[in-house]
C-alpha cells in the first residue's frame, strides 16, 4: 500500500443519508459508505431529524469510507462537507447538545408565520436582501418557531447560551469545535444579507432572532479548523464547505457565467451560473450565492421541479405500470411518441417559473389507442419540459443563452430522457464521468484550500464527460410538442 499517497475525505450528509467519499487527486471515488437515518414526522407536513442521528451516521460512514478506500486516516490530506440545505439546528453552548430535533427544509410548520410576514409586508424587503422567497423552506421562519414554542429556548439564545447552524454547522461543531458556516449555507437563511456578505441585521430585527446565536460566515473554501485527533487518530483539516446544490454546480465545474447544472432526482434542482451579479428573477427563480472561494462571491439563479423522477415512482407504485425505474426507458422507446398524450405531474403544485401551488395533475390526449408505453413516455417527456421550462426562465432572466446542460442525479441515467432534454431544450445535455458531482464538489472546494488541487484549470482538467446527448429534433416538430405542452399546463391550472 503507497502510504505516501494523499486523498480528500467528503462528507455528503443528505436528507435520507449519510455519505461519504474518499476521492484520489483524479477525482476518482476510491472510497465510500453511505448509511440511512430516520424520518421523524410528528404531525402531517412536518419532518425532524435526530441531530445526535446526522452526527453518528456521519461519523461512522467517514470511518468506514476510509477503511473501504484501504487508506489509513493520515492519509486524508483535508475533509470537504456538503449537506441538505436550511435544515436548521439549536444546540446549548455549554454541553454542545442539540435542545431539539433538526428541523427539516421539508418541513412546512412555519407556514402560518410566513403568512404573518407576509402580512406584516415584509415579503419584498425579505427577497431584496436574501434573494429567497419568504416560505417555511427556509431557516429563518423555523427558527422563529423555535423560539416561539418551546419554552426556555428565547431568554437562552439571548443569555447567549445557544448556538444556531444549519447541518454543516452541526457537523463543523463535532468535527472542530468551531461555530461556523460558509456563505452558500448562510444565503439559505433567510438572515443573511448576500449583497452585503453578512448576517442582516434588519432581518434579524423584522424575525426577532437574537444575533448571539449566529455563527461565522466563511468562504466555502476556507479553514474551518482540524477534525479533533480522538475521532480520526490524526487532526485531518476541515477546509471546504457548500450546500448540497451549489456543491453539485461546482463538482460539475460550472464556473463560467452562464453555465448551468440539472440534477435529475426525485425533483430537478437547476443552477445557473451568473458570475459576480447578484441576478433578481423575474420568474419566481431564487437569486444565491455558489460560492465564495475567499474572493467574493459567485452568485447562482436557483429553481427546482418539485415532480421528476417521482413521477417515475408514481407510474411504479401507484399505478403499477413499471416493475423498476430503468424499465421506463424500454417502454418509452418502444412507442415513436407519445400518441397524443402530455402529462401534467403537477401533484404537489407547480414551482417556478408557474408558481402555482394549488394546480394538481392532468393527462391530456387520451384515446382508445393509448397504452401505458404512452402514459411512460409522456411521464419522462414531462421531466424534460419541466426542465425546459426552468431553464429558459434562467436564460430570461440572466440575458444569456445557456451554452449546455451539466446533468446528474438518479433520473439522469435514463438515456432516453437526457436525449428528449437535449430536443426541447435545444441544447446539449452534458453527463460526467463520475455521478458523484456533489461530493465531488466539496472535495474540490477543501482540496483548493490546501494545494491539493492547484487551482480551478486543475479542477476543470479532471473533469471528464461520460456522454453528450445533441439536441436532433427539428425546429417545428420542437414548436409543435412545446405549444401543446403550454396548452396541457394552462388546462391543469385551470382545473382547480
Ligand atoms: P434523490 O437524491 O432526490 O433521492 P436520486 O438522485 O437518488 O434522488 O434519484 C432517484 C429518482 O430517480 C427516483 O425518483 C427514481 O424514480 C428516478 N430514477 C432512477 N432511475 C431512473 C431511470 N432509469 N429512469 C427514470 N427515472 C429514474
């Protein structure tokens, strides 16, 4: 075994799983665990997660990651993090435990306080300084509950006793013993302001958050401190750190403005690269930061599908059509189109550029002939003008043509929808030779701050494509699909 060889340790702590990847100086994975914990619904519409839970699998995945890799802990030239976003945590400063679950970005319980925000008209002041949209999705209302209901916690976060993070917070604090975050965590807030760089103290006042609570704002790749020497037998420095998506847009080497990510899971979360302008959309898109490599930010445009790939599992579970996702490849081939049929999957509403929460879904089109080879067909085309739809509202916003599509993300091993996105997109759409684009972002991002990786040219010369699909569709038959696609989303929201 070479020991003198160095490797970059990512944690990848998600929504339903711990992971994590050890990564060689090739950005091959040599090493990964990945370890479920538990949902924990309370009442319908909320989701808590066990702090205790994230840190434990976390813990034991790296341990193991590392062990799979056949490396020893000393070996591990620096630890990159990447996590779910606006996950918001409490912990007591003093004992370092949390005082309550994790509450989850799922979770919808601060719903009525945004309404009474929204009330009160703070709506576009909130937008102005944060770039998000004033919903439960982020921190800043969760923790406003927090404070709210459970007694005790407000007059210790004023006594200064209690510490604030989202999941990267959390897992820095039980590496290092530090109280941070970086800049891509922070702009999922709901308190920071990203044109100024720095917790907001308007917003602060407008939630009634106590600023002793907050943790230091630092770029995404900077020291964070050295994992303590008891839990990996060597202080291991802690030097990248990200945001699940904005990782993602990094592992795919996106650093262009005007470059762009698509991750196809159970949604589409879609990034747009857009420099060092803060883009305000137009389009209902969330204005973020990507990335702070210590010399300012790079901002991204943000939009999520909420129904992707979970329209697959819908035909699977539901319906019973399919006995597994990759069948709905086979199925959608076996048919020269759609027969017709367009698929609405607006289940859960409809997010940007609609923006319509109460539209519900809609097949169109149906006849005699049509088999479920066309209903699957339609469910994977909808995936794609979804998307389409997404990015063009991007492309409107920030000015600019998108040059191509960087995919990943379960759903984007379905060959047949990548070449459909390429078709109604009209552009190509682009898959990495390794899947683990978000992960690999975070690796990138500590293994920058050390000199493991020199620079970002390093970066964009590991990156290697494992296809390209071109866009083959000709202009009116595009024309033609896409008019009847906006006629089948009219029609849904009609029905109401
Ligand atoms: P997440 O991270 O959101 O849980 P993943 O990236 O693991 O999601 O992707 C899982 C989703 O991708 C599921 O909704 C599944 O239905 C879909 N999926 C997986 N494989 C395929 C496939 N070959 N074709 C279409 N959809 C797929």
């Amino acid at each position: 075994m070479p020991t003198q060889e160095r490797y970059i340790l990512a944690l990848d702590q998600g929504t339903t799983s711990s992971r994590a990847i050890v990564f060689n100086q090739s950005g091959i994975v040599i090493g990964m665990k990945q370890l479920p914990f538990n949902q924990i619904y309370p009442q319908p519409g909320w989701v808590e997660h066990d702090p205790e839970e994230i840190w434990r699998t976390q813990y034991e995945v790296a341990l193991d990651a590392i062990e799979d890799a056949q490396i020893l802990p000393t070996q591990i030239a620096a630890i990159g993090i990447t996590n779910q976003r606006e996950t918001t945590l409490l912990w007591d400063r003093t004992t370092g435990k949390a005082v309550h679950n994790a509450v989850v970005w799922q979770c919808r319980r601060s719903a009525g306080i945004c309404q009474e925000l929204k009330a009160l008209g703070y709506e576009d002041e909130i937008r102005t300084r944060t770039g998000l949209v004033l919903d439960p999705y982020f921190s800043g209302t969760k923790l406003m509950w927090l404070f709210d209901q459970v007694p005790g916690l407000r007059a210790k976060a004023e006594r200064g006793d209690l510490m604030f993070g989202t999941v990267d917070s959390w897992l820095i604090y039980r590496l290092t013993g530090r109280h941070a975050t970086d800049a891509t965590n922070a702009s999922r807030t709901l308190l920071f302001n990203i044109h100024e760089g720095s917790w907001d103290q308007e917003l602060l006042r407008m939630m009634n958050i106590p600023a002793a609570i907050l943790p230091s704002v630092l770029p995404s790749s900077a020291d964070y401190g050295y994992a303590r020497k008891d839990l990996f037998g060597a202080e291991i420095p802690v030097t990248g750190c990200a945001g699940d998506q904005q990782a993602a847009l990094f592992g795919h080497a996106c650093f262009q403005p005007g470059a762009c990510k698509n991750t196809y899971g159970t949604g589409c979360f879609a990034l747009m690269n857009t420099g060092k302008d803060a883009v305000a959309s137009k389009h209902n898109l969330l204005t973020t930061i990507a990335w702070d490599l210590g010399k300012g930010y790079t901002y991204a445009l943000e939009g999520s599908v909420f129904i992707a790939g979970a329209v697959i599992q819908w035909l699977r579970d539901e319906l019973k059509v399919l006995a597994d996702a990759a069948e709905s490849e086979r199925l959608a081939r076996s048919v020269p189109d759609s027969g017709g049929v367009v698929l609405v999957p607006a289940f859960v509403g409809m997010g940007a550029p609609y923006w319509d929460p109460d539209a519900r879904g809609a097949v169109l089109g149906v006849t005699r002939g049509t088999s479920k080879a066309h209903l699957v067909r339609a469910a994977l085309e909808a995936v794609a003008y979804q998307s389409r739809d997404l990015l063009k509202a991007m492309e409107n916003d920030y000015g600019t043509a998108v040059p191509f599509i960087k995919a990943d993300g379960g759903a984007s091993a379905n060959n047949f929808l990548m070449q459909f996105q390429a078709d109604v997109f009209d552009r190509p759409v682009i898959l990495p030779e390794t899947g683990e684009v978000t992960a690999l972002g975070a690796a990138y991002l500590a293994g920058l701050r050390t000199g493991y990786w020199s620079g970002l040219d390093d970066v964009e010369r590991n990156w290697r494509r494992k296809r390209e699909f071109q866009p083959e569709l000709a202009d009116e038959t595009r024309q033609r699909l896409l008019e009847r696609w906006d006629k089948a989303v009219a029609v849904a929201r009609m029905f109401k």
